[in-house]
C-alpha cells in the first residue's frame, strides 16, 4: 500500500478541523492538507518523470522547514514518486555530491539559493528545478496552482521505495538509506500503539523535517493518528512553553525534541509543572541524553522523559516504556526492542551474549531498510547471513530486556590491549561537579596503541584543573579506563541533530602524545 494512502486513511471525517496550526498564525485544515497534495501530486504526474535503475522518481528537497515542504513531501508519495530531503544547510560541494548519488529527476531549492543550486542541477542531470521559501513563495507553488485538486494516488507495493535518507557521514562517504512504504509504515504504526497516541492529543512540533525524527516519527505518528500539530519553524524554549499553555486551539500532550533542546527548556524558568501540566508524553531521540538532564526535568516538571532509539536505516528500534503498568523509564536506556522489532548483542565472532555483556547491536523487522543506494558491497556487508542488520552500535541488555548503547563500533578504544568503551567513561565524568558534558576519544599513542583522552565543557564559573579530575577519576575506575589527557572546551561540535562529531575531536587532538 501507498504510504500516503495509509495516512490519508486516518485523516478525520470533518475535513474542516485544524490539522496544523504554525507559529505565524497560519491554520490548515485537513482539507487543506487533502487539496494542497492533490496539486502538487498532479505537477509531478505532469512531468512525466522517470526513475533511475527501476527506481520510482526521486524528488530531492532542499529547502527550510515549512508546511508547504511536508506537503510536498506526501505529494511525492501520493505520486509514487521517492522523496529525498536535504539538510538546509548544505552547500555546493555536499550538494553536488547527493545530487550525483541520488540522481533526483527534480530538485526544489529555496529561492536565495536558485543562483548557485542551477549548475549544482545541471551538472548531476536534474530535469526540473523548482523553488520553494518557507513564507510560501517559489515557483512550485506557483506552478501547482493551476492544477486540479482531485488526484488518485499511485498504487505502490510495501517493498518498494518511499523515501531516501542519507546517513549523517561524519565518517567516510555518506550512504543513501533506502526506506520502503512498508518499512515506514510498520514504523508508525508501532509507534502509535506502543506510545499510546490518543484521537484527543495534539502534538508540537519544533524539529527540522530533513531527518527522520522530525518526518518519519513526528509527521506521521501525527498524520496516521488524524491528530493535529502546532508547528514551530525553528526551536525556541520560549515558544514551545507558550504552545503548551495557549488554550486557543487544539491543547497540547506531546513533545519530541533531542537532548539539547530539553537542556534549553530546563535553562528557562518558565518551565515548571503548572506550564507541563497538560502534557502526557514528552520523547527524547537522536543523541544520548545526560542523566542530570533526566534528573532535573523530572524535578522541575514531574515528567519523566521516554527515550527511544533508532537509526536512518531502520526507523525507531527501541522505547522506554509509555504505560507505567509496563514497566519503568530508566534514564540511561534505550528501553526495549518495540513489538515486532528483533534486538540482539552478540561478539566478535556473531555469537549471541548473555544479559549485561557488552557487544555488537543487531537488529531485525519490516522496518530495518532494504539496502544502500548504489553500493551493493557495503549493503551486504552491513547485514549478517542470517539477515540481521549490523547497526555498528556497541551495547548491552540488561536482565529486564532493556538495552544500554555505549556508542559506536568505530568509537571503541583499544589502549594497551583493553577495550575501553567511551559512554562508560563520559558517565562517570559528567557527574563531577562543574562539568556540563564530556566526549572520550581515543587516539593514536606511541606505548599504548591509543591513549584515552576527555574533552569537557566547564559550567560558568567553574575551574576544572586536568590533574585533579584525572586522580579522581582514578579513585572510581580502572586505571587503563583513566583519560591521559583532559581538555576544557566551550562547546563540543555537533551534527544537524545534536550528535557529537567524535571523527572531529579525534583530528583536532590526534598529535596529543606525539
């Protein structure tokens, strides 16, 4: 089936409802929503665009975040066509690159940007370009005004391709994801069982929508539930608060955000449980959260952060619980494999571990992807001959089926023969007093192989002398586990979606102990 079909499918009787109301005061009705697809749907069928290697069409979006970009990418859907959306922020040289991977039959753009995307299109054999702004400017609006509003959508089977994502390549070459309607749709709909998703919620939406938090989990829990959203164009812990206590429309139960904005809320007195007292679920994804994070949200709004897990590849692979009948949330996990979802650690060799040891992630379901674009190698390589896709994630269980990530594979330090798992030793730093957060790295030592090294973020005001954490340090965990060396940062370099880029800490602290 359709993925937009699916969606359509939930959408309410009473068309005229608010589906999504945008900070700039906008409200779209359900209606909106049905008509608005329906003519961008029928500017794609009138090209008559053609896939690539018995592909559908992909439609290439790299645009801001506005309504009119989600419509056009249910528009892509309901035109059997595959959506691939880009990072904003990318420039010609990245934007070439997915251009000449992808080979999008269309590529929208914002309209500043039109000027240096046309050779960046020309050069990788775009058939159309388009614009679109996020005040609702561009030439796609323009061109899909004449069009009709009725469109049927393309019948499309559960393997084949929906959406393509392109996994964040803070390492090596970045690889195009290919999702199925059916990888997507299992997805959702195990999210919304599993998160107790009600017809009365109402969700906020702050993330950006070139990612599969925003998009997959967001959008369509909310568009296959038949629930509206408010919609922020960007984050802002001044404006989510005041979402969550405007009583002019739909009133809002949920949120989904990544570690860093819960850590901006809690920097807001505003936040309290009077301003949270009519939400039921607030999920945290993306990045690892800190436990004093945790900590202090539970204390200031007396709610408990559920945290999930999943990947670019695979959609949502794990939750904390949502029901308190089903058992705790328990800061530091991932919670366990959602219904359907198959999760497994193993070693070196393949062989399955025992609960607490720790090893590789494994994971199996309908909504693990089906490969990666145009590399046939790395796609056998990243799954095992039994099917189980190798996450490159290291982890463990623990007695009561709920999984604790220590980080990536690649992250793994091997100092003097011992294994040396970054997450374990960042636990233990971001306790100190004065310490915001930390990132562990490993690189290259004359003695050791690799040499354990700590960069930290100082709270104001706080000195953090690299001898005294060192020796307490000492006095907690094992000496090979002990950093040799610590820096004291501003600010650790992210990723669009919060995650620490390890790959360049290692560069900028490679000759420590040269």
């Amino acid at each position: 089936m359709n993925l937009f079909t699916a969606l359509r499918a939930a959408w309410p009787a009473t068309q005229q409802d608010t589906a999504i109301l945008t900070d700039k005061g906008l409200a779209y009705t359900w209606q909106d929503l049905e008509r608005a697809t329906a003519m961008l749907a029928n500017l794609l069928d009138g090209l008559h665009l053609q896939g690539v290697d018995d592909r559908p069409p992909v439609v290439a979006a790299h645009v801001d975040k506005s309504v009119e970009a989600l419509l056009l990418y249910l528009a892509t859907l309901r035109a059997g066509c595959a959506f691939l959306p880009l990072n904003p922020a990318y420039r010609a040289t990245e934007l070439e690159y997915f251009v000449g991977d992808a080979r999008p039959a269309v590529l929208v753009c914002r309209p500043a940007d039109q000027e240096w995307v046309i050779p960046v299109a020309a050069h990788g054999h775009v058939e159309h370009l388009f614009t679109l702004g996020d005040d609702r400017t561009g030439s796609l609006l323009a061109h899909a005004a004449h069009q009709d509003d009725v469109h049927e959508p393309a019948v499309r089977q559960a393997d084949e391709l929906a959406a393509i994502l392109y996994t964040s390549g803070t390492t090596g070459r970045s690889k195009g994801a290919m999702l199925s309607h059916g990888n997507l749709l299992s997805n959702a709909s195990t999210l919304l069982r599993h998160w107790d998703w009600r017809y009365d919620d109402c969700l906020i939406h702050a993330l950006p929508i070139f990612h599969i938090h925003g998009l997959f989990v967001a959008c369509h829990c909310a568009l296959l539930s038949g629930t509206p959203m408010r919609w922020l164009g960007k984050f802002d812990p001044a404006s989510v608060l005041r979402e969550m206590n405007d009583a002019q429309g739909p009133r809002v139960t949920l949120f989904m955000g990544v570690p860093t904005m819960y850590v901006r809320l809690l920097q807001d007195s505003g936040l309290n449980q009077e301003s949270t007292q009519h939400m039921r679920l607030f999920v945290s994804g993306s990045a690892p959260m800190l436990m004093a994070t945790h900590e202090a949200f539970a204390q200031r709004t007396g709610q408990t952060i559920l945290e999930r897990y999943g990947m670019s590849e695979t959609g949502m692979l794990c939750s904390n619980p949502c029901r308190a009948v089903d058992g705790p949330r328990v800061p530091g996990s991932v919670g366990r494999p959602l219904p359907g979802v198959g999760v497994r650690v193993v070693d070196d060799k393949g062989a399955e571990l025992t609960a607490n040891a720790i090893g590789q992630v494994e994971v199996k379901g309908p909504n693990v992807f089906g490969g990666y674009l145009g590399m046939p190698d790395k796609t056998a390589e990243s799954f095992t001959p039994d099917g189980w896709f190798r996450t490159g994630d290291v982890g463990h269980k623990d007695a009561q089926g709920y999984v604790h990530l220590s980080g990536r594979a690649k992250d793994l330090i091997i100092t003097g023969g011992f294994n040396v798992y970054p997450a374990e030793i960042e636990s233990h730093i971001d306790k100190l007093p004065g310490v915001i957060e930390s990132a562990v790295i490993g690189v290259p030592h004359p003695d050791f192989g690799e040499g354990v090294v700590a960069v930290i973020v100082a709270q104001a005001g706080h000195a953090l002398p690299e001898a005294d954490i060192i020796r307490t340090l000492k006095d907690t965990i094992a000496g090979f586990k002990v950093p040799k060396r610590v820096f004291v940062v501003d600010d650790l370099p992210r990723n669009a979606m919060s995650k620490v880029q390890k790959n360049l800490l290692r560069q900028t602290y490679e000759g420590t102990f040269k």
